[in-house]
C-alpha cells in the first residue's frame, strides 16, 4: 500500500465525517422544526379551547332560565386579579348556580417541563374543582365601573362590576431545548348581558 493510498483513505474519512456530521444537524433541526410546528397547534388548540370555556360561561354571568329567581344585584360574589365568582344557570334549569375561576399555584405542576404553567380550575356549586392543564401560565382580569374606569385591587363591592377584561396566556407544557412558545388571548370589554339586568 502506497503513500497516495493512505491519503486517499484519509481524505474519504474527512469528507464521509463531514457529511455524517451535516446529516446529524440536519436531523436535529429537522427534529426541532417538527416538535416546535407541532406544538405551536396544540398550542393553539389549547388556547381556543380555554378561551372558548371562559368566554361562553362569563357571558352567562346573571343569565337564569327563570329570571325571578336571579337576585336583583350581587350576581358577582367575588372579583379578584386572578378570581372570580359567580352567579349563573349552569344546566340552563331555573335554578341558580355559583360559578367560580381561579388560578392554582405554580407548584402543583412540578411534573410538567414548564416551570411557569399553572392549573386553571372551574367549580361550580360546591362539585369537586375540574382542573384544565393547558399549559394556561396568566388568567388575569380587570374590572371597570358602569362609566368605564378600571376598579381598583381589592374590589370590596364587586357588585359595581359592570364590565371586565380577560387575559390568558397559554405556553407549552413541554419544549424542544427550553424554548416555549406562548400564545395570549384577550377579551377587551366582556359584557354579560344580564349582569345590569333589573
């Protein structure tokens, strides 16, 4: 075997690891293109689906299918940044019902990748609290008077609630190399029509 064959066989193994090492990156950034693309979906079905739930029942705050039995006033029992509570008709029966919305704390998901996604429960009556772990990291609402301004924290009288904005920001539970991606919704001016009613 000649010197020329030595360079031959080296030059071949410097262009095979080359190219070996092209197809690795390839795969890898093909791999994280795919796994971000796929999660940036569920993503956004997640959020829809959040913004869906919170929407059709804020709307509802006060509705009652036998409006006697709605109070006149005090339909929203409880207005925090980050709660609420609520009257409605749940089952659309007559029969008046008590929603409520909070946010759990951060450490209840140590099982998930996100260090920031909480649980977002709803409860109604006094059921056992149905949790949704959809990556939800801020429910956040405001509150604004029957002329507009914004109420301030602590609301003492949440029956002055006349309208309410809602901010939701929903991340990926899991990421490819700790890259979130996040997605917000918000619903300026929420109006339940029955609200005011009376």
């Amino acid at each position: 075997m000649g010197f020329s064959t030595i360079i031959d066989i080296l030059g071949s193994m410097i262009i095979g690891g080359t190219l070996m090492v092209i197809l690795w990156r390839l795969n890898d950034a093909t791999t994280a293109t795919t796994y971000n693309y796929s999660g940036e979906l569920s993503l956004q079905q997640n959020l829809a689906t959040v913004a869906l739930i919170i929407e059709n029942d804020f709307r509802k705050i006060g509705y009652c299918a036998n409006w006697n039995q709605m109070p006149d006033s005090g339909k929203i029992l409880l207005a925090e940044n980050d709660k609420i509570k609520f009257l409605t008709d749940v089952e659309n029966d007559g029969f008046i019902d008590t929603m409520y919305y909070y946010l759990g704390p951060t450490s209840e998901l140590s099982m998930t990748e996100n260090p920031r996604d909480r649980v977002l429960y709803r409860v109604i009556n006094s059921q056992t609290p149905v949790a949704s772990n959809l990556g939800v990291t801020q429910f956040y609402l405001i509150y604004f008077n029957p002329l507009g301004d914004t109420i301030p924290f602590p609301i003492t009288q949440p029956g002055e609630v006349s309208t309410m904005e809602i901010n939701l920001t929903v991340e990926n539970t899991a990421a490819y190399d700790q890259q979130y991606s996040s997605a917000f919704w918000r619903q300026i001016r929420l109006v339940a029509r029955n609200l005011k009613n009376r």
